[in-house]
C-alpha cells in the first residue's frame, strides 16, 4: 500500500510540473509551448480517465511509467529541447517504449486469453510473439509519424544523428531499441506463462492486474 502511495505521489508531482509549464508559457506568452504543454498534461489523465470509465484496474506502477514517460518525451524532449541537449534521450526514451508497448501488447492478448466469451486460447509462445510484434508495429507507426509531421510541417522530430541530415540513423536507432525493449518483454511474459512464478516486475503486475480485474479472467471449464 505505501508503494502505492508514493507511485500516486510522484504522479501528482509530475501533473503539477506540467500544469506550471503551462503557466510559465502563458506568463512569457509562448503560446505554442502553452497549447502542447496543455495538450500533454490532458494526454497524461488518459490512464486515470480509462480506469474509471471502464472500472479498469491499472498497476499504479505502469501507470506512472506511462506519464512519465510521456512528460519526458513531449515536455522535457519537445518543449524544453532535451533532444538537442542530450544525444542519448531519443535512444533512452525509445527503449522505454519499447517495453511499454510490448507490456500493453502482452497484457491485451493475454486478456483476450482468458476471458470466457472470446472463445480461443494461445499457446505461451504467441501471446510472447504478439507482445513483441505489437511493439515493434507501434514503434514503426510512430516513425511514420515523425516523417509525416518533418514532411508537412517543418517539424524536426527525426533528429540528425551521426552527420546524416536525412533522419535514417536516427529511425534506425530508434527501431532498433524499439525492438529490444519488446524482445525483453516477451521473454519475461514467455517466462510468467510457462512457469506462473511471481519472479520478475512484469509477472507482479500481471498478477496485481488479474487479482484487481477479476471480471476479466473466469476459470474456463
């Protein structure tokens, strides 16, 4: 229960950082700065708007990792210029994830897994191989994104890495972390379904997720 405490506490710490970017934005009439800031501090309620309309059940754990990982890239990365200041947080950045893509790839599966009215049932290794796919689809998607937004809008979201001004190093960077951060997790998923021992981070959330959510997971006959 206390870890619990500080994981909702550190939350709100991060949704104070960004409702004052908003009003330091306004202050030095960045409007810009104002509307994106706004934008991702609506985007980091998602999780908490999700869990109340749909009585979900999400491990305040992943939850502050999803936020966080979200002020990071979009505030702190895009606002605040850290993709410029340091080489290494698009790389750091897209190995995170990496490993929240492929823990939402896996937990989604695994859910259509159990429940009763779905009707299949998969073998441990698919539910890995999905978990590990959906990863590196997103991670492709997002790329598409970044040459999308360069292309139409001037932004410079596909960074110059290495003296190539064309962004391919950096998307291959990033596809490539991209797709260590969901090998990792499937193999911890793979693990936890063959063995169902509570060993790793992500089997504690995969069993705090199904004691928390128990309309999701009936006992097949």
């Amino acid at each position: 229960m206390e870890t619990r405490v500080i994981h909702r506490r550190l939350t709100f710490v991060l949704h104070v950082l960004l409702l004052v970017g908003v009003l330091v934005g306004i202050w030095e009439r960045h409007w810009a700065a104002v509307v994106l800031t706004f934008l991702i501090l609506m985007l980091t309620l998602v999780p908490l708007l999700l869990a109340k309309r749909f009585r979900l059940f999400i491990p305040p754990e992943f939850e502050l990792m999803a936020i966080a990982f979200v002020f990071a890239s979009l505030f702190l990365g895009e606002v605040r210029g850290y993709y410029t200041r340091f080489w290494w947080w698009d790389i750091a950045l897209h190995t995170g994830s990496g490993f929240l893509l492929g823990i939402v790839g896996f937990l989604l599966v695994y859910v259509l897994n159990e429940i009763e009215d779905v009707g299949v049932h998969m073998k441990p290794g698919f539910v890995a191989l999905f978990a590990f796919l959906f990863a590196v689809g997103m991670g492709a998607l997002w790329e598409i994104f970044e040459f999308f937004m360069d292309g139409f809008f001037g932004m410079n979201m596909q960074k110059e890495m290495l003296g190539d001004p064309s962004g391919l190093t950096d998307t291959m960077w990033d596809l490539i972390v991209d797709t260590l951060g969901g090998a990792i997790i499937a193999f911890l998923g793979y693990g936890y379904l063959k063995t169902s021992e509570n060993q790793s981070f992500l089997e504690r959330w995969i069993h705090s997720f199904i004691e928390k959510n128990p309309r999701f997971f009936k006992h097949r006959s």
